[in-house]
C-alpha cells in the first residue's frame, strides 16, 4: 500500500481542480492510499504527511513563484527539514496561473529545490506535449495548467485535468515501485 | 535628488543588518533620499515605493525561496503589477541565509523575475569576488550574505556588509544617471 | 546615437526570424544604430559588442536551456568578463521553442545570470499579456516565442514577431535615456 | 547489479577530480557497475547510457551555466528524448566552480530540468552541511564543489571530493533499490 498525499494551496479554486484531478490520478493505481491536504489545514495533516511515500506539492503561481499562503507552508517545514524527517521520501508538482506560460517554472523549480532539501527524490510530469490534450503548455519538471479569469467550474478544462490526472498516476507508480525496493 | 527604497523582511535581525548597509551605501551617494521600508510596516508605505526611482528588495532565504512575509508581501503588488506602477523603475535584490551558498540563487532569480513583472530594470551587484572581502560568496544577480546560528551583531561580519553597501551605492548611482536621462 | 547590437544563434532559422523581428523594432526608435551579430560571425564583432550601449542576446531554447552554440558564444566572453568590458551596458533577451511553455524561463534565466555576472542591467519584456497578441505566452524577463516544426516563414507568426519588436523598442529606448544620462 | 553512468566535462581537471570522487562513491556501493564517460568521448557511449539505471551529470560553471562542451552533449540527446529512451532512468549532478556560491545552483537547475525532459527522476545530494566537510557549500539540489585558480591536484579538495562520493553513494543505493522494485 503507497501512501501519496497532495499539499496544495488555493486561492480562488482553480489549483483545488487541478489537485483534485491529481488525486484522481493517484488513486486510480491500484494499492495506493491518497489524501488531500489543504495547507490551511496543516496543523492537522503533519503526521499524514510523514507517513506518506510520495508527498505532491501545488501551488498557484503569483508574481512569478508559489502564493505566500504556500510558501508560509514551506517556512513551516524548517524542523522538519532540520530532523530530515522527509529524507527518501519522492517528491513532485504541479502549479496553475492565468497566462500560458513564463514564470509557473519559477514555481517549479521554487518546488524541486525545496524537496532537494528535505533529500526527496523529484518526480516530473513524463509527458510528450499533446495539442490540446495532455501537457498542452509543454513543462516537465512538474505540471503546468491554466485558467483564465474565469468561475474554477469551467477553467483549467479537461485537457490540464488530464495532465493533474498523469501526474498523479505517475507519483502513484512511482511510489509502489519505491516501496516494494525497499 | 533620487529616491531609493530598501523594503526587506527579517525574522531573526541578520537580514536587517544587510538591510542597513544597504540604505547606507545609497545614502553615501550625494542627492539620494534613502528609505528603509519593513514589510511588516508594508501598508502605511505603499506610496514610497510608488514614488520611488529605485527598489531594492530584500529577504531572507528560507527553504530556498523568499521568506513567507517577504511572498505574502510579493503577492499584495497584485493590483500594483495590473496597473503597471511601477513599469521602467530599477531594481535589485539581496538575500541571506545560514550557508555559504547554493539555494541563494533561487531567491534572487526570484526576485528579478518579480521585478521583470513590474516592468523594472534589474540591476545585479557589479562587483567581482574579493577573497573574504566585497562579494566573498560569489554572487552577481544579487548581494548574498551569509550569518551563522548566531546573533545578528556578530554576523553577518563586515566583508557582506561592505557586499550591501556596494550595492546600495550601485543602485543610487545608477537611479541618479536614469532619472537625471528621463 | 544609442547602439544597440542583437546576438542570436538559430538552428533553424526560427529565432532568426525574431532577431530580425528585435532589430527593426529597435531600429524604429529614432537615433538607434542597430546591429545584427549571428554567433556563428562573432569573431569579427567582438569590437561592435564593446562599442554597444545595448546587447539583446537571443537563442532557442534547446532541452531546456540556450543552444550549445550560444553557450560556446557565452564562454568566449570569459576574457571580457573578467576585465568588466561590458560592466554597465543594458541587457535584454529573447528565445524560441516549439512548446507554448516551460523550460524557455530557464535560458531566459541563464541570460539574465549572463549579463549579471557581466554587470549589466537587465530590461524585461515590459509587455502586459494581449491573447494571441503581443506577449501571448506571458513572459516577463525577456520575450519567448513559440514555433511549431514547420518552415520559419511560417512560425514564429505575427504575435510573436511583434513581442519581438516589442522588445527591441523597449530596450533602445532605455539605451537612448541610459545614454543621456551618463 | 546496478549500472551507474557518470557524463562529464572538465576544461582543466578540476572537474574531473569529482567525476572520480563520484565514481569512487558509486563503486563503493555493492553491486554496483560504474562508468565514467567523458563528454568528449559520448559517440562510443551511447549504448553505455542507454543501458544504465542511473546517469549522473558533471559540468564546469562557465558564466553561469553547463560548459559550451557539456550543453553540446545536452543537445546531442535530442534524439533520445524525442524517444523517451531514457524514461524512469535515475538521475543526479554536481558542477564545480572558481568562486564559493552563486551561479552554480543554475547549473544544476539546468540539469535538473534536462533529466525532467528525459523523464528521469532527479535525485539531490542528501546531505546536511558539514563546516569544512561534506557539503561545505549548503547545495541540496546536487553537488556543488570549488577550485580555485590551482592545479587539480591541489583543489577541489578533499572535503569536496567526500561531497563527490557521498553523491555517488546515495545514486548507486537509490539505483540498487529502484531496480529491485522494478
């Protein structure tokens, strides 16, 4: 059984789309436990998170790097950091803004260095670009996915769901191929 | 007469040292009004930094990013970022952190892509490397400076003192040609 | 008279059509003299570099970072690095890809490292998102462009030629105002 | 039996120094099967790369990113990416550089983003900071070392070639584990 837990944060609701669909995506590998944590409810979820194999991060993007709610989530891993209590765990992301493209690989690389910290292995999205489809924005550190100024119920659409939904599944294999090394 | 704002965060004192040497390496500079402006203090001067030739921004590194006030700063220029206020002002950065190098350079990227947002032209260090003097860590995109566990009046020592006042210097320099070219 | 000179590597001929695209915008500003330097003729241009006011670097992004032949161009400036002969000039850069997204921050990145480390300023983009206009893809710190497999009189199409006009504009005009105020 | 591949440049042999140090590390692990491949010398490695469970990157920091010969060998693989050929392989880096800090951390986020393009999971040094010791420069995203303007055999030394191996000891136990789960 691999745990995966999801730690995002949402502004207006479009992250919460894009973390949901990765949930989805995880837990359709069968044996895989999945959780959804909120980082505004944090405080309750620490020892969800270091129970799990696989720990997925979202963020939206803002000014070009993850949203300060997020960041202050990362701030507040500095114990355990400092206990390495993370250390072999994997690791992966994905992150949501209203442009196309430019600074969300701020976000993710902002992500892949802080798992570097806590001497996570990074896991990136491992999609070719499908127009239209899977990976339309072309990113592979993480997940990228866009929605413009629009109600979460019709953006990010199907397409950036189905790339939440492969980043999911792809952490969820990942992790049961980790664990049963171990 | 140009004006230079520091707006800088600091959780335990060492980044505020920085911060000063920088306002005083602005100050060095004849006809630079210099203010040194705390993010906690954001909200009663967002019309310095509006009325401002120059910003330099400046945090600690935490977990290899900005710091969480210094983002949640970040991320209250929204409305600021949409109306473009700040559009062909300069800016620059600096950072500190307990080791001598590496996650550093994240943050700086960081802010200059904040700033690149805001329409504002970046100005790095301009310093070479002096062997435990100016610019000891190396650093171009920025000023880094770098405090052990202790506390902020034994460090950071001189030599990145003297690296932020080098690049307060820098930057009221480079405001005083870019105004007096408008 | 501001000088402005665009160095560019193009491997298909893709971001060829931009730097052609940076140089007439620049050009359009009154009192610019703008030249074109392909990587590939460096050798006779080191002098036209030292007499700029400006340098737009411009490369496609190849896995996820500028070309092997641009990044050669960057290491033969090991010597002018170290005496500082580009110390104070403008910066700008621009690059193209065949994905709308991702890993263009990256070279855009390492150019802005680039010039930092020559101490140069660094002029963004300076352009608000117009969909399927100019800035489509939402990049700040410099242009990126997108181009499909397709001939290079294809793509880049018009919304990306005029982000690159876009910038050559913005950054003689910066030259010209950095010029007068010196 | 894992197999781990070390791909390298070294422009004076500072960097080779801890391409070895690395192997020394990998070699140490039981089980495990280690080459070191110049990049000068990849057209009769190809096969060796192809076959291997993990492949770890070395470059030089010239001007702030991969050396010219290393990011020439990046784009050599364009053909085994569009391939995916080197897809759930592990991967790992470390660059090496005259000054204590700064723009190295470039280098490796730019590894970092080309082992994501190839679909390969990204594995950091694993290291807390030793003052004087292994990991002496506080790099998590992959091994950062230091020479200065010395012969080989005098720098880097060897705290940084004990952060050399410890990263070849932690990608050859991860090899051996993520085979066996395969």
């Amino acid at each position: 059984m691999a745990k995966v837990s999801v730690v995002y944060h949402s502004g207006f609701g479009h992250t919460k789309v894009i973390a949901e669909a990765v949930v989805r995506g995880a837990a359709s590998v069968p044996g895989t436990k999945v959780e959804l944590v909120p980082v505004d409810a944090i405080e309750q979820h620490w020892g969800t998170l270091e129970a799990s194999d696989a720990i997925i991060f979202g963020s939206p993007t803002y000014m070009g790097s993850v949203s300060g709610p997020f960041k202050t989530f990362m701030d507040a891993t500095a114990k355990t950091w400092f206990e390495q209590k993370w250390k072999d765990k994997l690791a992966a992301g994905f992150t949501n803004s209203g442009g196309l493209s430019g600074d969300k690989l701020n976000t993710l690389q902002t992500l892949a260095i802080f798992a570097a910290q806590h001497s996570m292995l990074w896991i990136g999205l491992g999609e070719m670009v499908q127009p239209e489809g899977v990976n339309r924005l072309s990113s592979y550190l993480g997940a990228m996915t866009q929605a413009g100024n629009v109600p979460p119920d019709q953006e990010p659409g199907s397409a950036d769901q189905a790339t939440g939904e492969a980043l999911g599944r792809r952490v969820a294999n990942a992790a049961a191929r980790w664990s049963k090394g171990a």
